[in-house]
C-alpha cells in the first residue's frame, strides 16, 4: 500500500508559477523513479516531467526551460516547478513513482488541477 499525494494546482495567469508537490508514504522499500504526467480534457496522458534515481531527467519539449523536476536527496517527495505557464500547460497533473516494496510497482497519485487563465 502506497499513496502518492499530490497538492500545488489550482489557478494561475498565464506568465505565471506553481510548484507542483507529490509525497509519497506506505510500504516503501524505495523509489527508483518520480515523475510528473498530465493530460488535458481529449487528450491522452503525456509525460512531464521525470527523474530517475540514476540521475537523469527527462522533458516533455513543451516544457523545457520552463519547468524543473526536483527530488531533494532521491527521498520520497518530489517537486514540479513551473514557471512560464501557458494555457496550453492546463491540465490534470498526476504524480508518478515507481516503487520497491520491495517489488517493483507503478503507483500514481489523484491529480491536480492546473488551469492557467486570465
């Protein structure tokens, strides 16, 4: 039993920042992976944002140089900053972990809202 909880969305201008934060908690052995995905209203769920407890990150091309994934000390919290944010940004975001406990499961959390609008 893992939950991922996420919290952050809500309501931004266009121009504007949201961080974006997903904890996770229950029977954690360990997280190899955390990332960010969203998907808006007839469209399918695309990645955002991902680190890999190697080291690596991965973007979406739409959001590069404008959104930073961060997992403070490869812990169980992970952070979305996005900055810049467009309408085209607005959609449900849901957090993503894959998890040890200790065998490997995919876990995602309820969603977000994020909806940038003047």
């Amino acid at each position: 039993q893992v939950q991922l909880v996420e919290s952050g969305g809500g309501l931004v201008q266009p121009g504007g920042s949201l961080r974006l934060s997903c904890a996770a908690s229950g029977r954690i052995f360990s997280i190899y992976n955390m990332g960010w995905y969203r998907q808006a209203p007839g469209k399918q769920r695309e990645l955002v944002a991902r680190i890999i407890s190697g080291g690596g990150t991965d973007y979406a091309d739409s959001v590069k140089g404008r959104f930073t994934i961060s997992r403070p000390n490869y812990g169980n919290t992970v952070y979305l900053q996005m900055n810049s944010l467009e309408a085209e940004d607005t959609a449900v975001y849901y957090c993503n972990a894959q998890v040890a406990t200790p065998s490997s499961e995919n876990y995602w959390g309820q969603g977000t809202q994020v909806t940038v609008s003047s």
